[in-house]
C-alpha cells in the first residue's frame, strides 16, 4: 500500500529514496527500543535555602529538584546516633514560607562531604535516581537512593572509585554510566576502578570486565 | 641518625571527638555500614593552632591538592628506617621544601582546609599521618599507626607534647 501511494505522489526515483530514509529511521528506532536505555544526568542549579530552621547544619549540596521541591545533602545533629550518623540526603518542600523535609535517608557515616546527582531515564522502571557521591580524605564512593514522589529509597552502594595522578582515591561519578534493565538498572565503567578489599588497600579492575546490577533487590 | 625520641605533633593531642573513628586502621563506615580505612590520626585542634615537627628531619614536600587540602611532609629517622610524618588539612606553613627541621620546630598551622571545612565547629582537626613511604598507595597501604612511634594513642586523655 505505502509503494503504491509513494509511486502514485512522487514517481519511483523518489519513491525509493523516501523509502531507504524510512527503512534506516524505523531501523534504528527498533534499535533504540531494544538496546540498554541510559539514565541522562540531570542538571540541578544550586539554590539558597534556610535549611537552619530545620536543624539542618553543615550542608555540602543544596540543589532545586524542581519546582517546590529542592534536594540537599546536611547534617542534622538532632538524628544522629551511634549507628545511624553523619550527612544525611533531603527532600525538601520549598514552595511555603517555611521549609519543610518530606524525606530524609539514613546517616552517610564518617563522609565529610556529600555531592548529589540526579540521573533520570523516562522509560526504566526505577526512572529518578539520586547519587550521593562521598569523601573524607578520599573519595568513599556512591550511595544510590530511588526518588519515587517525595520519597527517597535507598538502594544500595558503589564502592568503585577512581584513582588521582598522586594516588588518592576520587569519585569515579564521571566514568559511571548507568543503563535500565527489565528489573532493575546495570552499572558500568568506561575506565578502569579501584576497590577496596579488607585489608584497607585499593585493588584495580578491569572496566572491560566489571559491571555492577540492582535486580530490585540489592546492587552487586 | 636514629631519632631517640619523637616528639607531638600539637601541643596538646587529643583525637577529635575522643572517638575511636579518627584513629588509624578500617574504624569508618560509610552508608549502609560498609568499612573504610582512616589513614591516621585526626587531633582536635582549632584553627591556627601550631604545628610541630615530631622529630629532627627534612621538609620533603607541601602541596595544596584535593580533599588533604593543604599538606606538609617531613623525613625523619625512626627505627633505623626513614619514615614521614604527613601533617594535612593544614591552614599555612611556615618552612620551605628541602629544608632542615629540628624536632619541636613549628611548621604550619592546623586549618579546615581541602573537605575539612564541611566538617560542624568544633570538629576542626589536624590529620596526621605516619608513613613509611614518601608517596604511598591509597588506602592504608604505606602508612602505619602513629601508634607504632608513640606507644599510647590519646583516645580519651590528652597528652602534652
């Protein structure tokens, strides 16, 4: 049927060229929704808050989720104890007078700063993650929490982190890439990574030979 | 030489928070409660407070890079070993690379520098490490206690150097 029109409205030169475009376009279409789907980062502005009202102290990252909304990285001292400590990842409502916290995760322990990233993919099942990438005198790597609404889930960790010109654990955040998969989402690194193993020592990996994997359960 | 003693860092040493999490060894945790190593000890200390060097040696580096911030090595003799002592988070110093050192002499002084000056008031600290390499690996890897020169670790009492 769709011959028959082009041949009718456009002559068969043209007819075969619109339908070599049309062949590769509905190709690669078909492509892109079998292939791993690519969580995109998503650019967050900083924004001013007075999160001191909240008893919110020391925040590394206070960044405007969207509109009424803000996500913030701080301690609250009032929270703290001993096994549940430090820095902890806020959502918060800023479309009031006053801001109010709608979630809050656990403690992030003995990190000294916490740096947030959104990273969203529209079609995953888990579509709004938040990284909260962590250091002390180096970088201790990456907790990843599920933003569903206002609420966040924590998900799991990833420990990997990359290595400095003076040997110094940093953040691997940028060598990260995150892809959906049928249950959950696969973690891979586009440069080799370091671990640390019980000893307190750094073994490196293979970027060709790692990922990791969140099955809806836990990330390994 | 063999340095016979060695001296403190700060003049009064007392590990931040008189917590065990700010001595040496895998005593930190992360979010879910998975360990990570702290390379030293971290000694209360206000900004400014002056810095010592622990023993007679060499200045061999200062450098003002990531999360360390501000950072000063010395070479000194213990044990019939060269080992350094790494003094980081530093606000200034007040001797210049490949310089001599005698051990009391002051040379820096404590600040929040590099990811320190995300840490409450009343946090502010001296990192301190004893290496046993000049540039070791990450981690734990070429450093030791301070315990292993200084016999009693100040978790709670302070000690006057």
């Amino acid at each position: 049927m769709r011959w028959k029109f082009l041949l009718q409205c456009f002559g068969k030169r043209v007819a075969l060229g619109l339908l070599l475009v049309c062949s590769t376009a509905c190709s690669a279409e078909n492509q892109n929704t079998t292939a791993p789907q690519n969580y995109h980062v998503v650019s967050l502005k900083p924004v001013q808050i007075d999160v001191a009202q909240l008893g919110l102290t020391n925040c590394t990252s206070i960044l405007a989720l969207s509109t009424g909304r803000a996500l913030a990285a701080c301690r609250s001292s009032k929270m703290d104890n001993h096994n549940d400590y430090g820095l902890r990842v806020y959502v918060l409502a800023t479309d009031e007078k006053s801001p109010r916290i709608l979630s809050v995760s656990r403690g992030l322990g003995d990190a000294y700063a916490v740096m947030l990233q959104k990273r969203s993919n529209a079609e995953a099942l888990y579509k709004d993650l938040i990284l909260a990438d962590a250091s002390a005198e180096f970088a201790y790597g990456t907790a990843i929490y599920q933003l569903q609404g206002d609420n966040l889930k924590y998900l799991g960790e990833i420990g990997y982190v990359m290595m400095s010109e003076d040997n110094n654990p940093i953040s691997a955040l940028n060598v990260t890439t995150i892809q959906a998969t049928k249950d959950g989402f696969k973690v891979t690194f586009s440069h080799d990574v370091f671990l640390l193993n019980k000893d307190g020592e750094y073994q490196r990996h293979d970027a060709r030979k790692l990922f990791m994997a969140f099955d809806g359960k836990s990330i390994h | 030489m063999p340095a016979k003693k060695v001296a403190w860092p700060l003049a009064i040493n007392l590990i931040r928070g008189k917590s065990e999490r700010n001595t040496f060894g895998i005593v930190r945790k992360f979010a879910n409660g998975s360990p990570k190593p702290h390379q030293g000890w971290d000694f209360s200390a206000p900004i400014g407070t002056t810095v010592y060097a622990i023993a007679d040696g060499k200045v061999e580096f200062i450098k003002n890079i990531g999360d360390y911030g501000l950072q000063l090595c010395l070479s000194f003799q213990f044990d019939g070993a060269t080992h350094y002592a790494f003094y980081a988070h530093l606000k200034t110093t007040s001797v210049a690379v490949g310089a001599a050192v005698k051990m009391r002499d002051a040379v820096a002084a404590t600040g929040n520098s590099g990811n320190a000056n995300t840490l409450p008031s009343g946090e502010d600290h001296l990192h301190f490490e004893v290496r046993t390499k000049l540039n070791p690996g990450a981690g734990l890897a070429g450093r030791i206690s301070p315990f292993r020169i200084y016999k009693i670790c100040p978790l709670k009492v302070p000690t006057v150097g």
